[in-house]
C-alpha cells in the first residue's frame, strides 16, 4: 500500500527542520526521524530502520522524572497514537550509543484529510543535566 501524502509530506517537513523530529504511522512504526535528532538518538534513520512502539522501551529504554521504567505505552508518542490527543513529558533514556539522556517530548495524531488515523509526530529537545 502506497504511503499517505500527508505522511510523504510530514517527512519532507521535518527532513528541513532543526528541531528533532520522530515520525511513526499508525500502526505504531518508526518510519522516519530527522538529521537533527540523530546526535540525540545516537544512531543515523538508515542505521536504526523501522521500530515499532512495542519495542522503544527495550531499544531505547525510558525513565520519567522519579526515575520509574516506562513502558511503551507511557510514551508521548504512544499516547497520541493511542488516544489520538497530544502528549508531553519529560524523560531519560538509554540512546543507541548508550548515552543516557534527558529529553522533553510533544507528540501529536496525524489525522488524514479524508479523517482517520496516520501516524503521530514527535518532537522533542535534551535538556542540559
């Protein structure tokens, strides 16, 4: 099945922001994040390749602010794909080159033109420890 237009065009967006951007479709896959998230993810998009909701806690395991494991459903971007409402929170996590790191995440449903689902944005920034 063809990629939505809105998704095709999502990814163009944030290919050109300097803001880290991650993008996941609707049913839960990681299909893109920007150059600018890179550093803070600690892997290159081509390097690390689809990954589902499911599975970011084990490969990128997250802590909130009283330092408790979240599961993946406690994720922003899980929570918009879910509840299809936006999401914030602060957190740590164990990036791809083992640096942990403590970021503020927005995420928020992409809703098509013709109504339904897509995917949900995430954007997020590291805070200075």
């Amino acid at each position: 099945m063809a990629e939505p237009i809105e998704m095709i065009l999502l990814r163009q967006w944030a290919s050109y922001l300097s803001l880290p951007v991650w993008l996941m479709d609707a049913d839960g896959s990681l299909v893109y994040y920007n150059e600018a998230a890179e550093p803070i993810l600690g892997r290159q998009f081509e390097e690390s390749g689809p990954i589902s909701v499911a599975e970011i806690a084990d490969i990128l395991p997250s802590r909130d602010d009283t330092g408790r494991e979240l599961d993946s459903a406690e994720l922003p971007v899980a929570i918009a794909l879910a509840d299809q409402r936006p999401a914030h929170s602060r957190v740590s996590f164990r990036a791809f080159d083992g640096e942990i790191r403590l970021i503020e995440i927005t995420a928020f449903p992409i809703v098509g033109q013709a109504g339904g689902l897509l995917g949900a944005v995430a954007m997020f920034w590291e805070i200075a420890p």
